[in-house]
C-alpha cells in the first residue's frame, strides 16, 4: 500500500483515496458501511474465482461498503443489482450497446469493459468492488487481452474524469441498495432482465457436468433460467457455477 493521500465525503460515503494498494477491496473489509476506496492502481487486482484484474493506472478501481442487515435471503441478489447500477452509469454515459454478462461483468459487443466483484466478509456487511477500464491500457500489460477489452475513451468523448466517475458510481449503488432494501429484488428483476442481451447461448459448467443450452435471464430468486434443447428450463443457483461462457 502506497501514498493514502486523502479521505473526502461524498454524500453518505466517505471515500479513502491511495495511489497504489494491492486490493481495494482488501482494505474496505475492515471499514465500517458506507466507506469506499479508491485507488489509482492496483498490484493484485481480482475478479471472480480469484483471476487476476490488470488494474494499471488510468482506470477506476473502486471499492465500495454497503450494509446487508436482515434476513440472507434479501440480499441474495446484491451483486446482480450492484452489475445493473454500474451499467446504468455507463448506458448513460452514451454506450447504449453495453450489456451485462453473468454474473457481473460488463461487456460491449463481446470485450470486457468493467467487472465487479462482491465479496462478504461480515455478516452485515458487503464489499462490491468496481473495476472499470476507462483511459488505461491493460492489454499493453497483458497481451493475452488483446482484442478482448475496452474502455470507456474508445467509445465516448469527452470522457468523464475518475473523479465524477466516482461519484456518479456511488450514488447509483446507493439509489440501488435503497430500492432493494424498500421494496426487494424483485423490483429490480424485470430491468436487470432487459440488460443481458438474451437469449443468448451458453455454457455452464458446474461441480461434476457442463450444462449447455439458452440463456433466458434471472428469476426473483436470482438463479440462472436455462432452456436445454429440448425447450426443458432449469434454473441454476449461482453458487453451483462454477465457469459461465457464452458460446
């Protein structure tokens, strides 16, 4: 960790700035809700089953701290709705044609934009961690991500600073975590639904067997909804899949 170099308030949040930290989401564990942290670059940036994120200078990196207070069950769905809040910042922005990819990636047309990584590591507390590619150039690190991801100034301009990112970021997570603790995931369900681009066909593979067939969306429980190729639909519970892959 490198160079905390200050700590603003940004309606309910208090976001803790650093240059350079391993992970954002290491650091918010141990901050109490509605706390962020951002940082300029990341050493150990992850994603989801604990892939490396390139997270070099010039992108958001971004970790956020929300309560989660009440039965499990009504927060099952979080990271599903934490994807649809940074997607509506970006569809907003202008990229009309960005679309989520289960569980929570970002994607326009078939490359990366932005991920996001929700992790608990309290009972009553949730870390959603954003990673969004906005003026780096992670391929330039990686070559193995060529021709698989953008950013956000390959496709607007102007682009907004890291700053008003931030904040537009912030307040929709906050808008989203109010609508589902008021009134439930189900009154997120049928707009997350129009964001997958679907159906769409995929791969899943699970513990002991691939399962391939039509991507139809999330139920109000937020599992999977496959159709086979016998028109049979099957829901799948997230923590059975292990590898989602459009095909």
């Amino acid at each position: 960790m490198k160079g905390c170099f200050r700590i603003n308030t940004i309606g309910e949040w208090c976001v803790h700035r650093y240059d350079r930290v391993g992970s954002t989401n290491d650091i918010a564990r141990s901050l109490p809700p509605w706390h962020a942290v951002r940082a300029d670059s990341q050493t150990s940036g992850r994603g989801r089953q604990g892939r490396l994120w390139v997270s070099d200078y010039g992108g958001l990196w971004l970790s956020m701290v929300v309560p989660v207070e009440g039965a499990r069950h009504h927060w099952k769905a979080l990271p599903l709705a934490a994807g649809w809040a940074i997607l509506d910042v970006i569809k907003c922005l202008g990229i009309r044609e960005a679309r989520l990819r289960w569980p929570n990636d970002i994607m326009v047309n078939d490359r990366k934009l932005a991920g996001i990584l929700v992790e608990q590591f309290h009972d009553n507390l949730v870390v959603v961690g954003v990673g969004i590619n906005v003026f780096n150039r992670p391929d330039m690190i990686n070559h193995s991500l060529t021709q698989k991801i953008t950013r956000l100034s390959d496709h607007i301009n102007p682009v907004p600073c890291l700053d008003e990112l931030t904040v537009m970021i912030l307040k929709n997570l906050e808008n989203v975590h109010r609508q589902m603790k008021t009134d439930g995931f189900s009154a997120l369900l049928n707009v997350i639904n129009t964001a997958w681009s679907i159906p769409r066909r995929v791969a899943l593979e699970l513990d002991r067997e691939t399962q391939e067939g039509l991507f139809l969306g999330i139920d109000n429980q937020g599992d999977l909804l496959i159709e086979n190729d016998a028109g049979y639909q099957y829901a799948y519970s997230p923590h059975r899949v292990k590898l989602f892959r459009e095909v």
